[in-house]
C-alpha cells in the first residue's frame, strides 16, 4: 500500500495504491480517499485498475523535475497503452513505503514473467473491480458525491478530467529540429561580424532558433539602469544570419543589461505556437542585472518549451556563488500570462544555455596541460567544476549534456586562436554551455565555431530533433464524443434527482372564490440526499407563482427512499380576478389553457417543470365597470374573449327602469343590486362591516350563491345574508381591474379637509360610471351611519377609502406584491378623504351629478 495523489487541473486529489493478487496474476488498484484516514470501505472508491502484465511498468526517474519541485516526487504507471502520474510526499515514511510498494510491484512483475503462457481468462477478475464508467450498464457513481464529502463536478471540469485522462489516445508527436547557441561578445559591437557560420551550420534549416548573447554592451551605466531595451543591431545580426533555406520569424526577444536571447521560428510554425512570455532574473548581491538570466517560454501544439540564457558569476573560486545564482534563477524566474505563472520546470523541452563561467580547476590544470592532452578533452572531465557539481547534484539535476569534442571556449587573445597571453594568462575553461531537459530530445550536433575571433570566447551551439506533443484532431473528436458520453453518464448518475408523479396539474373549471387543491407526490428514489424549492422563474420576476396559487411546501429536504405530497391550491379571490381574466384574454369556453408553469428546483441537479391547467369561469367580480355597463345578458353567458373584446367598444347601456328598481341610475345592476338589498335588510345589522372581515363557513357558501345569483341575472329571491352581502360588496369593488376613485396620494392629502376640493377632485378626475357608484355608495354608508348606532363612521369611512381609492404607489417589498400594501400615512389620507365627503351633504350633489 502506498498513499499518494494526483494533480487534477488544479485540484489534488489523494489516492491510495494497493497492489492485489489473485491465483499467477495480480493488478494495481487505485483508491480515490473521501476520509483521511479512511476508517471503512465506504470510504475508498476505486478509480483505476492497472494489470500487472507485459504492458506494465512504472517508471520512478524519467519524469523527475527539477530542485525544489513538487515534480520531483512523481512517478508514472504504464499499462495497456495508458500512462498516469503519481506523486507522493517527501517524508520519511512515505519515502520507504514507497520502496516496499516499488519492490512488491517489481516482484509481481516477476512472477507474472515466470509463467511462459498465461490463458486468456487470467484476467477476468479485474471486471468486477473495474470502475464503474468503465462497465457498460452501471452506474457512474462517485462515491464522494454519494457519502456528500464533495459536491457533484460540474459539466465542464468532468469534460476536462476525463479528456485529460484519455490524453494518451489521442496524443501524436511531431519532429522539430531545434537550433541553440550561446556567445559571449565581450562587450563588443555587431558591426563587423558576420553569424552564418555560427547559425547556418546543418544542412537542412531548423524549424527553431534560440541565440543567446553575453555582455553586449556591457558598461556600468547600462548595469546601473538595469537595461532592458533590446539591441536591435544584434538582432538584425541573428536574422540576416540564420539557414538561408527558409524564411524565419522574430518570435521574441528579451534583455537585461549585457544578456539577450532572440527566439526565432519558421514563418510557417508561427500559427501552431501561442502563450509567448518572456521573464529576466537578475542576481548577486544586489540583484542587479549584470549576471542572471533572460527567458523565453512558448506553447508550439500541445507542448510547452523553454529556453533560458545566463551569465552566471565569475571567477574560478565563485563555485559556490555560481551554484547561488543558478538556484536562484529556478526559483525566481516564471512566465506570467496573467492568469497563472509556470516556472522553468513547468515545461517539456527546457534548453539552459549561456557562459555559466564554470573553470576547469585543479593544481596541475594550465594552458600548457590542456594543451599537452592533445585534445582527449575525457581526461579533463574530472577538472570540470559544471561536470563536478552536477555529479554532487547540486546543480542542473536532471538535465543533459553532450560530449564535449571542442576546445575549452575561454580564454583566448582577441582576434586570434590563442590562449589568453596577459600576465593573468587565465586557465582555459569551457565556460560557454548548452544543456536541456525533458522527453523526447535528441542531441544531434554539439561544437564551437573557432573562425568568430572577435571576443575573448568562442561561440558554442547545439542542434537537436525533439518530438513534441500534439493532438490528432479526428483522434480527438472521436474521443470528446466518447467522453461527453461518459459525462452525460457521470451528471446523470451524480445528481440529485426527485421524480415526479405527473408534471401537469388539471384543476379541471375554475370558479371565483371558490378554493380547488390538488397534491403533487414528489420522491428520491437516488442514492443522494435531494434540498428542492420552487424558484423564481427568472431575476426579474421574484414571483414562485401566480398570486391565485399557493404551495403548502415550497421547499423542503428528501432523504433517499422518502417522498412528500405537497398540495397545490388555487383561489381566485378579488384581487386576483381581474388579472385572471386579462391572462386568458384569448380563452375559449371549454378549452384548458396553462395557468402557471412552476419551477421544482432540485439542488445541483435538474429543474423539473410543472403545468398548471385549468378552465377559468367568468364572474362579474373582476369584470371591468365599463364592460359591466356594456352587458346585454349575464356575464355566465360570456365566453372570456368576449368579455375581453367589450372592453374596447364605445356603446354603453344605460341601466333604467324596472330592472333597477325603477331609479335613474346609471352603473352596473350587479352593484346596484348589492347594496339595494343592504338597504332592504342590512341597514339594522349590527356591526354590517368589520374591518378583520370575517366570516364562518357558512357565509363562504352562501357567497358563493350570491355570485351565482349575480352572475346569471337571476329574477329569483336573493340568497344573501347582510353580512355575507356586505362582504360580497367589498370583494365586488376590490376586484375591479381599476379603483373606483383614481386620484393621486398627492391630491387626496391637499383636498383631504376641504369639501369643496373634493367635489372639485371628483367632477375633474372621475369618469361619469366612476362618479355616480362612488357617490351612490357613499350615500348608502352615509344612511347607514344615520340608521344603525353600531356602525362607527371613522371604521367604514377606513375600509372603504382603502379600497375604493387605492393606492398608486408601487408596492412595498414587506407587504410582497399586493396593491394594497399601504403606509399607515396613506391608509389615514384616504380615511380623511372619505371622512370628509360622509361628514357633509352630499345628496345634492349626487343628485346634480345623477341627473347630468
């Protein structure tokens, strides 16, 4: 057993490696761990399962990174075709687990091998292990969305987790010939210097170029602004010099102070490379940029390549401070796109090149010593202070060098191949180097060009063939297909889901006042706890359903295996008529059309949609005054769209005669027929209107008869009761579509106490229908304030003001959406209006108006 991890996007996910046994044949098992410790088996959820077969090996160093990363503690599985990666903690412990896992898996390896023939059923076994999105039928649960230790993945993220495990199957790799080199100038200018012969080397042109410079202009007023311009001469100097057998392009350039690095490609790569960052890392002391390092990092198809140029510090004693400054460019330099950072070892080809000023040292070395060696340069390895410490492992771990078959590169004369002559006459060294790091790279050339004499260094380069990481495109299609598949599979079988027993709920015909219920069963029959509520259909509308509808469990929690019934009632009461008929506007008798559409949320699953249906009979509650004014039969005989198109004719029928009493009133009968029979029998009635408004169970039925009484014109006796009656009056004015009295909260405060303003508020802002029932209606309450000692004229001058003049205001969120949802302020305005016109005569002026 081994504990391990992966690092998934940027996520990391513990594992635990179990290698198992079973008769001559045995696998590696994968865990994924929701519990650290695990405590029982429900805590482990097998992930992979890899044969211990001819196919199988895992590989501990080819993978490696660099000093100080995580990259360092890895290694990689092989099996069928298939590679995954593992990394481990760098403790004690887990280091020697570690080496019992690796000896374990080395050993079944062995006796796998032992057995020359193996029947094609060894492996049956693993089936039954297998994960589950690997078996064709079962579910893809994720055992940490099951016991709620993580949350279901989203769509996208399962897409990338799962494309990125089957990268192998559509990965190619496409050749590209890599050409390095490095040169310190010595402060020397470009301007006599020719580069062909230092860049144009190989017979066909590299598809890519990294040149790197040293102490180009290298004076202390440069280090001092720390230069980061780049010398153009040079790179003009590199372009006109590279294979004349293609056409390049300056892909980038970076400098600081005395080191630049010039990245050029072949025009036509340049589509194939993005994410192009370039970094500078000066170092010592003061970090100033006279030694450090400039690089240059880019994408070329799937892989990522580095190229890093450096001068690290001089002289043959700063061992220890050349090994400083090359840790500290790893740790210091990265490439920022402004979404992350990767540092050098977050590449796949990384090539280090520079004058990294590493001496050959010892007692015996001189110029005369390198030179008596008669150019066997093996026998001066062991002098190498690069070829020393890399040995130590203190430097360059990891990376590569080609033999060297040149002369040491420093020091010479100027202008010559000699050695240095001065009176410090330096110890020739191979201070100029190239190495690299990463898969797939192949060493073809590694020289020194001796013809460029202008510096004190001989230019060095490097050409390799490296097979860099692509995608085939038909490969990936047909594998993205294949794995949104598996998505589909994994969402499906990780979230939460309720069903429902039908998702269209008939209320059957819909009558006003009257309350219908029907229950919708909700149940979890998943493996996952399921949190539901009704939302709100879009931002905008805060609204769960119409305000006729009401849900006895907008939302709730279902354990797997428990079920709900939740009752859907629907009560279309005075507020609610009006709008229920401008909705079905279009409606035809006998047609069941959508009411409302609710939205059964399920959280981090899928919303489920339930109709609402149902036939809505029309009622004179809700009816418009203008329409009711325009009936020439009962509103029962009215299909809605008929009701709906009256609205919008001119005619009005005025209502006079015997089928009013014989009064010369004009508004609707329906009303008039209301508070007719007040005056016949309710005018005595103790407390006649309350403000709760309450009523028994038996004035809900007998209310309901005299809407049908009202609604079909009935010639027959009245059905009502004075308190059942007073309430049908209020919910036949608060059901109309407008108030009776449509003025202003401003105008109703300013004429509030004054009589004469109020009759002026009256004739100016009411239409005639409005006028005469507001007036009519007040001449009722003020007789039955004059007849009937219980009634408080400031209580019904309240109830009624609220809601024959309604507020125009937009409603208050406390009070939800309803039009009544008044201040106390306002309530009082409209009492004092009321109070003033019930306070004074108003009976001429009825009568004036009546007969206008």
């Amino acid at each position: 057993i081994l504990a391990a991890y992966q690092i998934v996007g940027n996520n990391y996910q513990n594992r635990l490696l179990v290698t198992v046994s079973s008769s001559e044949t045995a696998a590696l098992f994968s865990f994924s761990v929701s519990r650290e410790p695990p405590e029982s088996i429900s805590d482990l959820t097998i992930v992979a399962v890899f044969p211990i077969n001819d196919s199988f090996f895992v590989n501990t160093g080819k993978y490696e990174s660099g000093f100080g990363s995580v990259s360092s503690h890895q290694f990689t599985v092989f099996s069928e075709n298939q590679q995954t990666t593992y990394y481990y903690h760098a403790t004690d412990e887990i280091s020697v687990a570690k080496e019992h896992f690796l000896t374990s898996v080395k050993n079944l390896k062995a006796s796998y091998s032992a057995v020359p023939i193996h029947s094609s059923s060894a492996y049956d076994w693993l089936q039954y292990y297998k994960p589950a999105d690997e078996r064709a039928g079962l579910l893809a649960i994720d055992r940490s969305v099951a016991d709620g230790s993580q949350a279901p993945k989203t769509r996208d993220a399962k897409f990338r987790e799962e494309l990125e495990r089957r990268r192998h199957e559509y990965t190619v790799y496409e050749p590209y010939h890599v050409y390095t080199a490095t040169w310190n100038v010595n402060g020397q200018t470009s301007e006599t210097i020719e580069l062909p012969e230092w860049l144009a080397t190989t017979d066909s042109p590299p598809d890519i170029y990294a040149v790197g410079f040293q102490e180009i202009e290298w004076t202390p007023e440069k280090i001092l602004m720390n230069e980061t311009k780049i010398d153009r001469t040079w790179v003009d100097k590199v372009m006109s010099g590279l294979h004349k057998g293609a056409i390049y392009t300056e892909l980038a350039s970076v400098r600081l102070v005395g080191m630049m690095l010039t990245v050029a490609v072949k025009s036509t790569i340049c589509p194939k490379i993005n994410d192009c960052l370039t970094s500078a890392v000066g170092t010592g002391t003061l970090k100033w940029g006279n030694k450090g390092g400039v690089g240059v990092s880019f994408k070329l198809n799937e892989a990522l390549f580095c190229f890093v140029n450096t001068h690290l510090a001089a002289h043959t004693q700063e061992v220890e401070r050349r090994n400083d400054d090359h840790d500290d460019i790893i740790r210091r330099m990265s490439f920022d796109n402004g979404f992350r950072m990767r540092s050098i070892d977050e590449h796949h080809h990384i090539f280090w090149i520079g004058d990294l000023n590493y001496r050959l040292d010892g007692p015996e070395v001189s110029q005369e010593y390198v030179n008596r060696k008669d150019r066997d340069y093996n026998q001066l390895y062991q002098h190498d202070q690069l070829y020393v410490e890399k040995r130590r492992n203190r430097i360059f771990r990891d990376y590569k060098e080609g033999k060297i078959l040149f002369p040491p590169t420093y020091k010479y004369n100027p202008g010559t191949d000699e050695w240095d002559s001065s009176e410090k006459s330096r110890t020739p060294a191979w201070c100029d180097r190239i190495l690299w790091k990463g898969q797939r790279i192949e060493l073809l050339r590694y020289n020194s060009v001796m013809q460029l004499r202008k510096s004190d260094h001989k230019p060095v380069y490097a050409d390799f063939k490296v097979d860099a990481q692509a995608k085939d495109q038909a490969k990936l299609k047909k594998i993205s297909e294949e794995v949104l598949k598996t998505v589909d599979k994994y969402e499906n079988d990780n979230q939460p889901q309720i069903t429902v027993e039908q998702t269209d709920l008939d209320f059957g015909l819909i009558r006003f006042n009257e309350k219908y219920s029907r229950e919708l069963l909700v149940a979890n029959n998943c493996h996952l706890p399921v949190r539901f509520r009704f939302a709100c259909k879009d931002d905008r509308n805060s609204q769960v359903c119409e305000d006729f509808i009401r849900i006895s469990h907008s939302k709730g929690e279902l354990l797997t295996g428990n079920s709900l019934s939740i009752r859907i009632d629907i009560l279309v009461d005075g507020p609610a008529a009006s709008r229920m008929l401008r909705k079905l506007k279009d409606a035809q008798a006998g047609v069941k059309i959508p009411l409302d559409i609710l939205v059964l949320h399920v959280e981090n699953g899928r919303d489920i949609f339930i109709t609402i249906f149902g036939e809505y009979k029309p009622s004179c509650f809700g009816v418009s005054l203008d329409t009711l004014m325009k009936l020439n039969k009962p509103v029962s005989m009215y299909a809605i769209h008929e009701l709906v198109s009256l609205d919008h004719e001119e005619k009005l029928i005025d209502l006079v005669g015997d089928d009013v009493g014989g009064s010369n009133v004009s508004f609707p009968r329906e009303i008039w027929r209301l508070v007719d029979n007040l005056r016949k029998m309710g005018l005595q009635t103790p407390q006649l209107f309350t403000l709760d408004r309450k009523l028994g169970q038996s004035d809900a039925a007998n209310l309901l008869e005299i809407r049908d009484w009202l609604d079909s014109w009935s010639t027959g006796d009245f059905p009502g009761m004075p308190h059942t009656t007073a309430e049908a009056l209020l919910m036949m004015l608060e059901a109309l579509p407008e108030p009776v009295v449509t003025i202003s909260e401003r105008e109703c405060i300013i004429a509030a106490d004054n009589f004469e303003r109020c009759k002026d508020l009256l004739r100016s802002k009411l239409k005639p229908v409005n006028r005469i029932l507001f007036l009519y209606i007040c001449l009722f309450l003020q007789d039955l304030s004059n007849a009937n000692k219980s009634i408080r004229i400031e209580a019904i001058a309240g109830l009624f003001g609220r809601i024959m003049i309604r507020s125009q205001l937009p409603a208050k969120p406390e009070f939800s959406n309803s039009i009544y949802a008044y201040s106390e302020g306002e309530r009082d305005q409209r009492r004092r209006f009321m109070m003033t016109l019930l306070n004074n005569n108003i009976r001429d002026f009825a009568r004036q108006e009546m007969h206008a």
